[in-house]
C-alpha cells in the first residue's frame, strides 16, 4: 500500500484540493485576515459562461476592497473586484470561465497571501446508456425508411426484409440500453471520489478507473506553527510526508478550525488556503497562554478526521468570564434562552427571539463540547477526552438541490441537538448559530453528575 502511494503521489498529474459535487453552488468560509467571510461559487451549466461569485459579510466586517481572480492550469481568465460595504450582507462579483474542468479562485484584500479555493466546472456529459438509447431509435427510424423505399420500389418486396431486420436491431440496442440505464452505476465523480482533471471532468466514462487508494488514502498529519497572531497550519499525508493538497469541502470549509483560549474564549475559525497543505488564519486579539487547537476536515478517500494540537500565544486580552450554567442570558444584545434535559442522551436547546435564523455553514446550528474541564480551559481541552462537534440540520426541502445560503433567515426559534455525555464531570459547551449576518456564540458549563447528564 505504501509503494501505491508513492506511486501516485510521485505522478506526474497535478493534485487539486475539491470545492463540490458538479453541478450545486458551493459554499466555502475563509477567515480572511479579520474578516470571516462567506464565499459562494454560483453553479454554471455550460460553457463558455459568466462566473458569479457573491461574498457574504458578517456583523463587525470591516468594508474594503476584495480582488477576485479565476485560473486554470494555472493561467489566469479573468479577474475583479468586489467592494464590501460597511452593511453585512452579500457582495456579488462576476468572471468568466471558458472550459469545464479544475479552476481555482483567488482572493485578496491587499495585505497578505491571497487565499485560493480550487473548485471543479462540470462538463455535461452523455452516458454510454444514453447514447445506445437514441442511437438505437436513429437508426431504427433510418431503416424503417429504408425498408419503406425499398419495399416500394424493389421488384422483389423480400428485398425489404434486410433494411427490418436493422429496424429490429436499433429498437433492440434502444430498449437494451434503456433498460440497463436503472443498473449502470455512474463512473467515479471526479473531484469528490477521483483526483479532478481536465480529461477526467469531460469525459468521465472513458476515464473511469479509480485509483486504489482513493478509500484509503492516509490520515492527515497537523503542524501548527505562528509568527505574531498568525497561525500556520501545514497538511502532510501521513506515508508520504508530502503537502496534503485534496481536501474536500466539508460542511462548507476546507478546515473547520476550532480554538479554545486559556480562559476558555472560543474561536471557530476557517483558514485559508495558500498553497498545497499550507493554510493560513488570523487571531484577532490573543490570550496570553496555552490555547487548545483543533482542526476538523475531509480527505478524499480518507473521510472526515479530526486533529488537534496546541499553541502558545502571546496577547493582551482579557480573560473571559466564566460562563453561566443553562439559564437565560444575553448574547451581543439577542436574548437566548439556554435549556440542557436531564439523564443521556440529553437534549440541548437555545431558544431565540423569533424565527429568523440563518444557515450558518450549512447548519441551522453548531454545538463544541470539550471535557471533563479540570484546570485552565486552553490546557484542560487540548488533553480532554471528549472533543465534540454537533449539527443542529436545516429542515430539508423537497426538490432543493442546493443547501440554502445566508440570505435565507427562516429558521428558529429553537435550536436543538442531542448528545451524550461519555462520563461525568465538567464540560464546557459553546453554541453557535446566525442572526441578522451575526454569529452568536453562546458559552456555557454543564456538570454531567455520575449518574447521568445533568444541569
């Protein structure tokens, strides 16, 4: 197994991280530099075709100028830029994109590394299946002709019955193929299943063999590094050593990051990227001390895998205050009414104001739980046993492909989810969820009693 991954990564195709499945808008968070911002691909079905890419803002963004960029192969096509104003909401910008295949959008606010978002145009593409079906039908109205003709002119009508034996052939290969299109099982997705290239996204059937190491590909191996409040994460495949470069978007990020400060502030951040296995992210006004990291993220072939790791950082801020039991309290201005059910599973419940919440990542909600709590929060969370990122899902709507973006606030009041506690002691939990382009987050303790989960 460890020569087959040599063998692939020493290829000489070039390996591109994945935005999304052909043919659905993809959404991609990026933490870029103070900014946490919202990225959406606009899905394009044809070729060549405008690009439109819409940035989503956030409460507390600064405005600015954001200049975009689309490449292929690495040559540029076109580029421009977004103004984001002072009002959270959604600023749309529009490129061009001339042929199907692996791309890469480029962003940059001018004062540091541009983050890249590779993401795949589909190609429409006939199946095999298909083909043979109207194929078939084509060639079986061409010999019905046929067959007319010559019945009518031939002096001798048996001379007719070689043009209906191709009548019977084409109806044949036509209901063959139609029949077989329910069991066809479709060629390896490029991009989510199959390294993405050019001649595989065009011609995914005639491309159709899956490498051997797509559902086994390594683990990802974290190095954290900073240089002032910029944390570096670099990505290595865990035989090779070499820059993990096909991450897959999952839950609209390339890397959830999550960091838990020394008084237990937290940070749920999205670095972007700027190179093969190398992902950049800012820390806005840092701690002091020892900070708890982890880093959430899908490998093609490899699945969902959580890493974490420490760093030390060197800051000002305050602590923060140790957060209330369940109860209510309010969260930059939002009143929040926070419930925990006794024994496990226990179900945990923010109630907010009204029903006008928005998707946040695809969620309606987020919920971290880290624990047994037994000293400093930063240092307690990086060794604690329990590290738990839950989802509270968008209702779903028949016939929507697409997940729902930020501009939908639909949802609410209540935000639930159900957990359960490995063993008792005392957890720190944050809830997190969207109102009026502002993430709230909602800290809180929850002793877990040995007998079962409790307030």
């Amino acid at each position: 197994m460890l020569l087959a991954v040599l063998g692939i990564a020493a290829g000489g195709g070039t390996a591109h991280a994945d935005g999304a499945p052909g043919g659905t808008d993809i959404q991609v968070a990026q933490t870029l530099g103070a900014r946490e911002l919202t990225v959406i691909i606009r899905r394009v079905d044809t070729t060549p075709s405008p690009l439109r890419v819409d940035v989503v803002t956030h409460q507390g963004t600064a405005p600015g100028t954001l200049h975009l960029a689309v490449a292929a192969d690495g040559v540029p096509n076109s580029s421009t830029d977004v103004v984001l104003g002072a009002t959270p909401g959604v600023y749309a910008g529009n490129l061009q994109v001339d042929k199907p295949g692996p791309w890469e959008l480029s962003l940059s606010d001018g004062t540091g590394p541009a983050a890249t978002i590779p993401f795949i145009v589909p190609a429409r593409v006939v199946p095999p299946w298909e083909k043979a079906t109207y194929g078939g039908f084509v060639a079986a109205g061409a010999f019905l002709l046929l067959a007319l003709i010559v019945g009518v002119r031939a002096k001798r009508t048996a001379f007719a019955l070689i043009p209906a034996a191709g009548v019977v052939a084409g109806i044949a290969v036509a209901v063959t193929g139609a029949l077989l299109s329910a069991s066809t099982p479709p060629p390896p997705a490029p991009g989510s299943r199959l390294d993405p290239t050019f001649d595989n996204v065009t011609d995914p059937y005639a491309n159709a063999q899956m490498s051997t190491v797509d559902y086994s590909r390594p683990p990802v191996n974290l190095a954290v590094h900073h240089e002032g409040n910029e944390l570096g994460l670099r990505l290595t495949d865990g035989a090779t050593g070499r820059p993990v470069d096909d991450l897959l978007v999952h839950d609209n990020a390339f890397v959830h990051l999550v960091l838990v400060s020394p008084s237990g502030r937290l940070g749920h951040l999205h670095p972007v990227r700027v190179g093969p296995g190398d992902y950049r992210v800012t820390v806005t006004d840092p701690e002091a001390g020892t900070y708890a990291v982890a880093a959430e993220l899908a490998r093609r072939g490899g699945g969902v895998q959580l890493v974490r790791s420490t760093v030390d950082l060197n800051g000002t801020a305050a602590p923060a205050p140790e957060p209330p039991g369940p109860g209510p309290r309010t969260v930059d201005g939002t009143p929040v009414e926070l419930t925990v059910g006794p024994g496990t599973p226990t179900t945990i419940t923010a109630r907010f104001p009204a029903q006008d919440l928005q998707p946040w990542l695809g969620m309606l909600g987020h919920l971290i739980v880290t624990g047994p709590i037994t000293g400093p929060v930063g240092e307690s969370a990086a060794k604690a046993p329990t590290w738990a990122h839950v989802h509270a899902m968008v209702p779903p709507v028949a016939g929507q492909l697409d997940r729902p973006d930020e501009t939908v606030a639909a949802y609410g009041p209540d935000v639930g989810f159900t957990y359960t506690f490995a063993q008792p002691g005392r957890y720190r939990i944050w809830l997190q969820a969207e109102r009026g382009y502002r993430v709230l987050t909602i800290p809180a303790v929850v002793d877990v009693p040995a007998t079962g989960a409790g307030r």
